[in-house]
C-alpha cells in the first residue's frame, strides 16, 4: 500500500510534467506551423505538418535579410553589455567600498528609477532625441539601453559585491596597487557569477526588445529581429508561416548562449541569494 509521503510525490511529480508540457505547448505550437504552408496553418494550426518543408524558413531568412538583421541586433546587444557590465560593476564598486556621503542617494536614485514605467517617458524621448538628431542611430540605442538597464545592473551588483571580503585588496592596496587595478585584477574576478547572470538577463531584454528600436530605428537597414519579424504582420493579412519561422530563428541564438551559460546563471542566482 503506498504511504501519504509517496502519494504526495507522485502529485508533485504530476503537475510538474503538466507544467513543463503547459510551458511547452507554444513553442512546439510555433515549430510545427514553421514547418507548414499557410494554407495548412489556417486549416487547422494544432495538426501535424503533412509534410516537412523547410520553405518558409528559406523565405523568411531572405524577406527578413536575417544576415544584416542579425548583425545589427548582434552589435547592438553586444556593446550595450559591455557597457552595462563594465560601468554598473565599477558603480557598484564606488557604492559599497568607498564611504561617500553621497552614496546612499545615488543607490537610492537608481533604485527609484528601476520603478519608472518606460510607457510614461516615450513621448518625451522622442521628442528631445529627436531635436538631438539621434534617432535611426544603432550606436545612440546602445546608449539609450546603458541608461535603462544601469539601474538594475548597479543593484545587482551592489547585492553581491557586499558578500566579498576586503582583505585581499585591502593587501594589495598596502602593496601599491591602485583602486582600478584593484578592481579589474582582484574584485571583478569574484564576480563572474552575478556577471553571468546579468548578461543573460540583459540579453534576454535587449535581443528581444520591440518597443525601443521601434521608436529609433526607422531605416530597414537598421532594424533588429523583433521590428523585421513585426512586418511580417500586415493590416489585413499575416505572414504566419512567415513569422513562425522567423521567430524560430530569432530565438536559435538566445536559446544556444543560454544552454552554453546555465550552469553559470544557477551558480550567479544561487551565491546572489545567499550572499
């Protein structure tokens, strides 16, 4: 006869697998409509394909020009990590090591503007940066990103950075070093896992953003994935094997850096927590 405590797995177990298929159901939804011509989709979008065709894919790439897309999404996410990491751990750095008067305002600030909705500043962005001259600009969006997502990279940051003991640069500063080599050499090694967590956050956000280069970037040439994937809806009629298979590859890259870096994101969330 089983126990309670066996039966009490078994439920768990049972609504973790509903769960995981629950979770799952719309991304095998998008595969099997990628993989079908729209006539079959608008028949019945939850049946198998007839056939596997990989026409859709092959036309959405060249529709989207997926090559200079991918390149203007990748130089864009890219250097605005850069930026975030490197100025938001040496911010952090600034907050919890040296004993500034002003420091508690400033942390205080950032995390004031981490609860500021984007909607309630679009209309304005637009129009001062618009008089500035720095709108259809991929290199002014790099900035644009650096200014919204430094308030929680700073807080990030901050969290963990109190958990590293002293002792190791306060030896180095006694032996000569400056407070920037001290940063990069010592510190900011100790940091890998809060960095690896905030990379795969920020590329989350940035690699899939639609609202931002929206309201920057109008020139095809420099449209990233989610605007190139969007014309694919039109106002009376939708691309929809299209836009699945764009999707699809929109995604690919993502999901690889993700299953590359995981075992970092665990151990980054993990420390952050007990830290």
């Amino acid at each position: 006869m089983m126990t309670q405590r066996r039966i009490n797995s078994l439920i768990k177990q049972l609504f973790a697998v509903l769960f995981l298929v629950f979770m799952l159901l719309p991304f095998f939804l998008v595969l099997i409509n990628a993989l079908k011509p729209r006539i079959e989709i608008i028949k019945n979008p939850m049946a198998l394909p007839h056939a596997l065709s990989l026409a859709n894919f092959t036309k959405a790439w060249v529709t989207m020009k997926f090559g200079t897309v991918l390149i203007n999404t990748a130089y864009i996410t890219a250097f605005s990590q850069i930026l975030l990491i490197v100025f938001g751990a040496m911010l952090s750095y600034m907050l919890v090591r040296w004993d500034f008067k002003a420091n508690k305002i400033i942390f205080t600030v950032l995390i004031c503007a981490m609860i500021i909705p984007f909607q309630s500043l679009m209309i304005p962005f637009v129009s001062i940066f618009g008089k500035l001259g720095l709108m259809n600009s991929r290199t002014a969006l790099i900035f644009f990103y650096m200014g919204f997502g430094m308030p929680m990279t700073t807080f990030m940051y901050h969290g963990f950075m109190k958990g590293i003991s002293r002792e190791m640069e306060e030896a180095a500063l006694i032996d000569g070093c400056s407070h920037f080599y001290c940063f990069w050499k010592i510190v900011f090694p100790n940091l890998k896992p809060i960095t690896t967590t905030i990379l795969i956050v920020n590329i989350l956000w940035i690699w899939n953003d639609f609202l931002l280069p929206s309201l920057v970037l109008i020139k095809d040439k420099n449209r990233t994935i989610p605007l190139s994937t969007f014309y694919f809806f039109g106002e009376y009629t939708a691309e929809l094997g299209l836009a699945m298979a764009a999707l699809i590859l929109s995604v690919l890259p993502v999901v690889v850096i993700y299953l590359f870096l995981q075992k970092q994101i665990v151990t980054g969330v993990m420390d952050g927590a007990i830290k």
